[in-house]
C-alpha cells in the first residue's frame, strides 16, 4: 500500500470512528429521538460507510449493527431486528 492510500484509509477509519462515536451519543442522548428515527440514524449511517468503504457490509453487519441495536434495546426495549438490510 503506498502512502497515499495509506493516508486515505487512515481518514476513512478515523472518520468512521468519529461518526460512529457521535451517533452512540445521539442514540444515548437525545430526549426527542423515537425508536423509528433512532432505526434511521443507525440505517443511513450503515448506508454512509458502504459508500466508504465498498464490499465491506458484512463487516458493518457483524461488528457495529450488534452494537447500536443493543443501544437501541437498551433505550427502548427494540433493536433494528426488522431494519437490516
């Protein structure tokens, strides 16, 4: 990988932490969010990263969908069970 690539990738993974962040935060904090606007937040962001980081959706599925849909059931008693794909 030559360095420009490498650079590239290293603001695509710090911007994934950065908006993945920032969305745990909003799905923990935000007063005024329901359930159906929580389940859209986390479905454009799955949408946002497939765009980033292309063919890589399965790995989204298995590492990060499991992580907001606990927040999700935390919150409000229902993940995104009837929101994947």
């Amino acid at each position: 990988m030559d360095a420009e690539a490498l650079r590239d990738e290293n603001r695509r993974v710090a911007w994934l932490r950065w908006k993945g962040d920032l969305l745990r935060a909003v799905l923990y904090q935000d007063s005024s969010l329901d359930l159906s606007a929580a389940r859209q937040l986390v479905s454009v962001f799955r949408e946002e990263v497939a765009e980033r980081f292309p063919g890589k959706e399965g790995t989204f599925d298995l590492i990060l969908w499991p992580r907001f849909d606990r927040i999700l059931r935390e919150r409000w008693g229902e993940g995104l069970h009837s929101q994947l794909h």
